[in-house]
C-alpha cells in the first residue's frame, strides 16, 4: 500500500455539485463559488467541525474566469469562506484533466509523511472549473516601458495589434507536440484499432447509463448517484432553478451519432462522441486514518495507491495505462481485483482505446455514464470521478475501485480506492 511508515490515508467525506452543460445553469457561477457550495456540503457529510481541518487543496484550470481576476484567490478564498482557520494555508494545484484527482493525492502525501516534516492530519480537497466563462485574451505585445499599466503598441491609429485569443479554444492545443486534444484521441484511437463505430456505441452507451442514473439518483428518491446534491441557482432569464441533475446528459443514439461528421483524419472524433465542456465542482474530506478515529469520522474508504505517468504527448489518451499499472502496482493488487473503475471519458477513442490495453471489462467501468455524457469540467472532473466512484462502491459493497483519467500533453493519473467495510465481510 502507498504510504510512509504506517500511515494509513482515508476519504471521510464527498460530494458534488450536478455538472452543468456549458452556458447553462451553472454559468453564472464563479469556479469559487461552486467550490464553496461542494466542500460546504463534503464537509456537512464528513461530519467534521472545521476547526479540525489543517490544510486545504484547491484544483482550478481555466483562471480568469472569477470577476475581478480573483482567480488567484481560489483555494484561500474557499477555505476561508467555509470556516477554516486563518492560520490554515491553502494550495493550488493544476494538472489539467488530473488537477482534481492531483488535490486529493498531494493531501495524501502532506497526511502521509511524518509529523516533524509536515503534522497536517485533515484536509479538504476540491475541484472546481467554470469553462463556460473562459475569457477572450487580447494579446497585446507586452506593456509598455513609459508606463507600466499601458500596453505598447495595443493599439495604433485606430487597429489593434493584439491578437483576440479564445483561451479555451486555443489551450485544446498542444503547440509543442504539433497536435490538439481530439487529434491524440484519434491518433491513439488508430494505433489500437479502434474504429468509429465503437466511438459511437461507447458513447451512446455513456448516454444510456446517465439517463438511468439520473432517474435513479439519491436526488430523484433512488440510491444512484449518491454523491450528486442539489443546488438552487438561476437560468440564463433570471428565472430560480432547482438543479437536481447532470444537465448535460440527453437521448442520444447510435443512428444520430453515426450520422455526425468526424472532425479528425482518421474519422473516429465527432462532436457526439467527445466529452462535454462543462460546469461543475468535486469536494472531498481527506485524513489519516487515526485522526479520523479520533474524531469519529468515517474510515471505511482508505486510499490504497496511486500512479502518474507521462506518455508520448501525440497520444495522450493512453495516460491512464501505465499510471493504473503503477497505482496497482503500489496498492498491491492486480487489474482482475478491482470491482469498479471511473475512467474519464475525455473522448470515445481514448476511452476504448484505454480500455483495449488495460482488458478491462465495460460492465465495470462509468456504470453510471462518464464525460462524454455527464460533462468534463477539467479540474472539477477528477474529484466527480472519486466522488462518484465512492458512493457507488457503496451501493455495490464491493471492496476495490480505481479512478483515472489522462491528461492533456501527455499524462496519466490513477488512484486505488480501498472500501474496508467491504473487506471485512468479505473476509468474515
């Protein structure tokens, strides 16, 4: 197991916010604000009076989206609007598609080492992306020497001469590897023989079990998506909205998603089967094990491992390979020990293709849909994918779940989940 000395690492306490479709409901959220709704609600879960919380962890991509560019503020400014103490420092971490699964790692590894290098023993964890506020940058040749707060040569005799840069448009670009996102996709997709009608049949698969879900969630009187709350918010109108759902999720079968046209050479991308962009916030409560005892907090989801790997950027789909190898490796069990898997669907053809390499079996993986339907609101994402991984391991009572999700420029991350109640009446 992944750890130093005998630490042993637990999630306490999760939650999430619905995933909100781009321009939708969520919009009119700061990613701040979603982040404070989701650890508000983590925290009520976890029981745990915020006074004992010793550390914060913010996961956030797409800065600038906050008014007033308060973006940089982001993992204080949570942490202290939901009552930690002022004495209690915040961090920020970002590793794209993995930022959210990043938050709860480097938690782990703060609780995990000894106490006279760092005695922190509870931290919350969250993520949280508003994509539909990414700004336009105007990009000005630089500022000018005769005063610092003018742009040189911004603009002259009436034209601009900074470009307009769409910053989501242009970060789906990877300029030092020569590709974009969905092209990896398609890239990697090719090598492994995947072909376009499994893209469309995951995808619309993706689409059939977030409908289920959604139906059968905890919100809608069932036991499904237990980690998913609801939220109050306003429409695009002014009109109260009570979002109790992923708001992305829709019909979508294999007929129409056969008849949209590939965006890649190798025809295996389209829009219908490549993840949403989204709005949305994750939230977890993580501690040792012994200070959750102490505090009478729940133990029963131990972080057993976790893997990061780099993989060539071209295919950066395949990330989560080698980064579940490792976590596996780590936690000291093999694929066929697993009971349940989240694995991001960044995109149908990155999907299968991880799927191929790994042989997993599909009736273990997204059993409630992934990002293709639900949305992928990058730095929340990591944290949707634990959070929901947890309440369904629940649900099952299974014993073993891994989460992962690659990363753009050519990453991976995993983590081994260890739900203890299950072992122990396993082994009873």
């Amino acid at each position: 197991m992944v750890g130093i000395g005998s630490t042993s690492v637990v999630i306490s306490g999760a939650a999430r916010t619905p995933v909100g479709v781009k321009c939708g409901t969520l919009s009119s959220f700061a990613a701040e604000d979603l982040a404070v709704l989701a650890c508000n609600e983590a925290i009520r879960r976890t029981g745990i009076g915020c006074e004992h919380l010793d550390g914060a962890v913010g996961a956030n991509v797409y800065q600038f989206t906050a008014p007033g560019a308060q973006d940089i503020y982001f993992p204080r400014n949570v942490a202290l609007r939901c009552g930690l103490r002022e004495d209690v420092g915040a961090l920020m971490v970002q590793r794209i598609c993995g930022s959210g699964l990043q938050a709860i790692i480097t938690a782990f590894q703060q609780i995990a080492l000894p106490d006279d290098i760092d005695d922190t023993r509870a931290v919350l964890c969250f993520g949280a992306e508003t994509m539909s506020r990414c700004p336009r940058i105007d990009r000005a040749p630089r500022r000018s020497g005769t005063s610092f707060w003018e742009f040189k040569d911004a603009v002259h005799n009436g034209s601009r001469n900074g470009t307009l840069e769409d910053s989501m448009l242009a970060s789906l670009n990877h300029d030092y590897a020569h590709t974009a996102m969905m092209l990896t996709a398609d890239e990697y997709g090719q090598r492994v023989g995947v072909t376009r009608r499994d893209c469309d049949e995951f995808a619309a698969l993706s689409h059939e079990r977030a409908r289920t879900a959604r139906r059968s969630s905890r919100v809608n009187g069932g036991d499904s998506l237990g980690g998913l709350f609801a939220l109050d918010a306003t429409d695009s109108h002014g009109r109260p909205v009570h979002l109790a759902r992923d708001e992305c999720v829709r019909e979508a079968s294999i007929d129409a998603l056969t008849r949209l046209p590939a965006l890649t050479p190798n025809g295996l991308v389209s829009a219908g089967n490549a993840s949403e962009i989204a709005d949305g916030a994750g939230a977890v409560v993580v501690a040792s094990r012994a200070r959750a005892e102490e505090l009478g907090l729940s133990a029963q989801f131990e972080i057993a491992g976790y893997g990061i790997a780099g993989v060539e950027p071209r295919v950066m789909g395949r990330g989560p390979v080698p980064a579940v190898h490792q976590a596996l490796n780590r936690a000291g069990i093999g694929i066929d020990d697993v009971d349940l898997w989240e694995i991001n669907e960044a995109f149908a053809a990155q999907y299968v293709g991880v799927e191929k390499e790994l042989g997993l079996s599909r009736d273990r993986v997204n059993v409630n849909g992934g990002a293709i339907a639900i949305g992928h609101p990058l730095a929340a994402s990591g944290a949707r994918i634990v959070v929901d991984l947890m309440y369904e391991m629940e649900r099952r009572n299974v014993p073993y779940g891994v989460a992962s999700a690659c990363i753009g420029g050519g990453q991976g991350i995993a983590m081994v989940i260890r739900n203890t109640n299950a072992m122990q009446r396993r082994h009873a």
